[in-house]
C-alpha cells in the first residue's frame, strides 16, 4: 500500500515518526526512544556535548523514511521484524548478565537519580528560600547546585575508568611446596 507523499514528508520530520507512519514501529519506536532519550539525558545531567547527537539521528531518520518509502509494504515489515531480532539478540540478550554483574553499579545510578530528583523538588527550593529570606542573592547558589549532577556524573565516569584501566585485581596462589614422594614408611 503507498503512503501519502506529504504526510510521508511531515512525519518524516520527527524521528521515527516517519518509520511509524510507513509500518515499521519497531524501528520508529527505536529511533523515536534513542532521540528522545538523548535529549532528556543531556537536559537532566546538563551534558550539552550529547546535543550534537541528535542532528545526526534527526538526519538519519529523515533520509531514513523516504529511502523505505520506495519498498513495499512486505519488504518494511521484512526490515521491521529483522530489526527487532537484532535489537533483541544483541540489547536484551545482554541485558542480563550485565543486571547480574553491574547490579551494584545499576543500582548505585539509580539511588543517585532518585536522590537527585529528591533534592532539586524538595531540599533545593528549601535552601533557596532560607537564602532569599535571610537577604542574599542566590543566582550563585542556583548554578552550583544546577551543576551537581554534571559533576557527580563526571567523577562517577572517572572512578569507573580508573576501575577498567586497573582491572581486576589478580589474587596470586601461593605455590604449593612440592614434596617428594618417597613411599610408604612401612616398607
């Protein structure tokens, strides 16, 4: 079934929308997830080096949907669902292993980000209202506790880089001392 030309075009501007609107939701859903995703990574942490992602993964998705556009309707669901075993096989295979080994790390994130979301809603309307009573400006407080997370965040990756560099730490085993044998004693 061929799409229309000009909703083809206006879906094509939102990333992964235009994958949606031609029958690959899988990949739509994908593209839509990660574009989103950086965005909201990139705002909440203040990691303003993520922004340069998203042209790229606007681009891709744009010149993406008008070049499946051409296919047939089999062809994108073909595309779709091989898409889907690949991101399966390759995202939620390793999944696992990685909730069983970093579950420390994992947990220790997530801590961080309910931590977070608990002082900049409460604790942090808190001090800058004692500040703002008691006669300060508090245009300085504001952008060093906007700047936390980034902070927490870089100090967190530095640690986990210096973990990989060292690598795991190697237990030496004592040598056994090697001793002869010589027979039994009763012979």
């Amino acid at each position: 079934m061929k799409k229309n030309s000009f909703f083809t075009f206006c879906f094509a501007f939102i990333p992964g929308a235009g994958e949606m609107y031609l029958g690959m939701m899988k990949k739509g859903l994908a593209v839509m997830s990660v574009f989103w995703g950086v965005c909201a990574v990139a705002w909440f942490f203040q990691f303003e080096f993520l922004y340069w992602l998203l042209p790229i993964i606007w681009f891709y998705s744009f010149f993406e949907t008008f070049n499946i556009r051409q296919l047939p309707y089999e062809d994108r669901l073909q595309m779709d669902n091989a898409f889907s075993l690949r991101v399966d096989g390759s995202v939620f295979s390793g999944l696992r292993p990685l909730l069983e080994k970093r579950h420390v790390l994992i947990g220790g994130g997530l801590i961080f980000i309910g931590g977070w979301a608990i002082f900049s809603s409460f604790v942090s309307p808190l001090i800058y209202y004692f500040v703002e009573t008691m006669g300060y400006e508090s245009w300085y407080l504001r952008s060093i506790l906007n700047r936390i997370p980034s902070v927490v965040v870089a100090v967190a990756v530095i640690f986990f880089g210096i973990y990989l560099v060292k690598g795991k730490k190697r237990h030496v085993q004592p040598e056994e001392e090697f001793v002869e044998y010589r027979g039994d004693s009763n012979e």
